[in-house]
C-alpha cells in the first residue's frame, strides 16, 4: 500500500481538531483514498477498544501523595514573574550606574584641576577684592556642577 500525502491529517481529523473547510475536503478524499479510509478505521478501532477498557481508580493514598508533591512545588508563575523583576531591576541598575558615571565625567576632564582649585593655590595680592570675588563665583560655579572635587 502507498502512502497518501494526507494519511499524517487522518489522526486531526478522528480527534475534531480540523476546521470546517478542511474537514469537509478532507471527508471527501477518504471517500476515494483507501489509505486514509483504511488509517481512519484503524484510529476508530483502537478508541473503540480504548473507550472498552474503563479508567481504572487512583487508591485514595496515591492521590493524596500526588496532591502533596504538587502542594510542595513552587508557584511557576511567581517564579517566573520574580525573575523577570529582577531581571527589569537589574537593567535599570546598570543604565542608570552608566547615566551618572557619564554625568560626573561631563562636568571635568580626568586629571583636570578644577579652575578655583588652582586660583585658590596661586599667589595672589591680598588687597584685590575683585579677585576674592572671582574666587568665591569659581568656586560656587564649580560645587554647583557636583562633580565629586572637594
């Protein structure tokens, strides 16, 4: 016996899975095919004899074993849910470490001297009141950045 392009459907088709149009041209071509008659009888056959046979009963301890080790297992979902949590937390950690290291790179160079820093070291006339007052704007204008200098 050949082996028909639709026998692999037959098994849907027993089991009501099909829709519609499929069904109703798939019916056609079992009326035709005797492959797919003969794979269709043989599944009709072994329900036939499957449905015979009864479901046998779970003793009482056994279900109650089976409900335990169920009972006992970690709620899937929340498990899952917890690690996508923190799997969002921990982007959130690393986007926002990386934004504020940039931020403090922004506001000086490595290595550089803040300007009020050095004025404040270089000699200066004790008398010139202009020159403590550009100090004092350098230095506010500098701890206004927040960029990590004493």
């Amino acid at each position: 016996m050949s082996e028909c392009e639709h026998a692999p459907r037959i098994s849907a088709y027993h089991d009501g899975e099909l829709p519609e149009s499929s069904r109703l041209d798939l019916e056609a071509h079992i009326r035709q095919c005797p492959v797919c008659a003969a794979e269709l009888a043989r599944l009709q056959g072994l329900s036939r004899l499957l449905a015979g046979l009864g479901r046998p009963e779970m003793p009482r301890e056994a279900l109650a074993r089976v409900h335990q080790a169920v009972d006992r297992q970690p709620n899937v979902a929340l498990v899952r849910m917890a690690e996508v949590f923190t799997a969002v937390a921990a982007s959130i950690l690393v986007v926002s470490s990386v934004w504020l290291w940039k931020i403090s790179a922004a506001g000086a160079a490595p290595g550089q001297i803040p300007l009020w820093e050095t004025a404040a070291v270089a000699p200066q006339d004790p008398s010139g009141v202009a020159a403590q007052e550009q100090l004092a704007r350098w230095i506010v204008q500098d701890l206004s950045r927040k960029n990590g200098h004493d």
